[in-house]
C-alpha cells in the first residue's frame, strides 16, 4: 500500500503536470488568437483600402461628372440664345415681310388711282395701244410687273 505522502506527492504531481499542460494549452491559445486577429485585420485593412480606393474613384467621377453637367448647362444656355435671337429673326423678317406686303398693296392702289385720274384726264383714242393696254386679255399691272418697267 502506498502511503499518503505518495499519493499526495502523486496528486501534486498530476496537478503541476496539468497546470504546464494548461499553460501550454493557454499559450497556443493565445498565439493562434493572436494569428487570428491579425489575419481578420490585415483582412479587414484589405477590404477597407479597397473601399477607400472606390469611394475616391466615385468622388473623382463625381465631380467630372459635374464638370461635364456644367459644360452641357454652358452649352445649352448659348443654344437656347441662339435659338432665342433666331426666333426674335423670323419674327422681324415676318414683320418687314407684313410691311412690305401693305407698302406694295397701297403702291398698288395708289397706281390704280393714279391710272384711273390719267384716264379720266385724258381719254384714249379708240384702237391706241392705250386702250389695247385695258382689254381684258392684257395682264393686269402687279408690283412686280411695275418694279420691272
């Protein structure tokens, strides 16, 4: 039988052999942890400099997207003026093309005035080419037949 001082020099054994196992066991633990930790962050560090790289990639897109956006404002504003004083042209030529329609209607009738005065004034004889002038088949007098003679 084995005394007691040896089971308790056996227990005490057993246990300092369980502490150095369990400081073992911590150790490796916290190594690995320590492994872990540093692979989840250089992984993490990887993926955040992949986003701060896009969100500079975005901003600098951003604002050459903006650039253009005011170019095009630019652009438009000077077609829109153009196309503002084309219109205001058409409008004028449309205006001098009305004035020049009731300047050649009252030149007209002024003429038609002034024939019939002369006529009355002075009556053609028959078969003058005067009266030739008046028959029905005779083309009528237009502003543009009286700019030609």
């Amino acid at each position: 039988m084995s005394s007691l001082s040896d089971l308790v020099r056996e227990h005490q054994g057993a246990q300092a052999e369980q502490r150095r196992q369990t400081e073992q066991l911590r150790r490796a633990a916290a190594r690995d942890i320590g492994a872990l930790c540093d692979a989840a962050t250089a992984q993490l560090s990887a993926q955040l400099s992949a986003v701060l790289d896009n969100q500079r990639e975005i901003e600098s897109l951003s604002r050459d997207c903006a650039h253009l956006v005011q170019q095009h404002v630019r652009s438009t504003a000077k077609w829109t003026k153009l196309v503002d004083q084309f219109s205001g042209a058409l409008k004028e030529l449309g205006d001098v093309q009305n004035w020049a329609s009731v300047i050649e209607r009252d030149m007209l009738d002024v003429a038609a005035t002034l024939e019939v005065v002369h006529s009355s004034l002075n009556p053609p004889a028959p078969g003058s080419p005067a009266d030739r002038l008046r028959s029905p088949l005779a083309p009528s007098r237009s502003a543009s037949n009286l700019r030609d003679q």
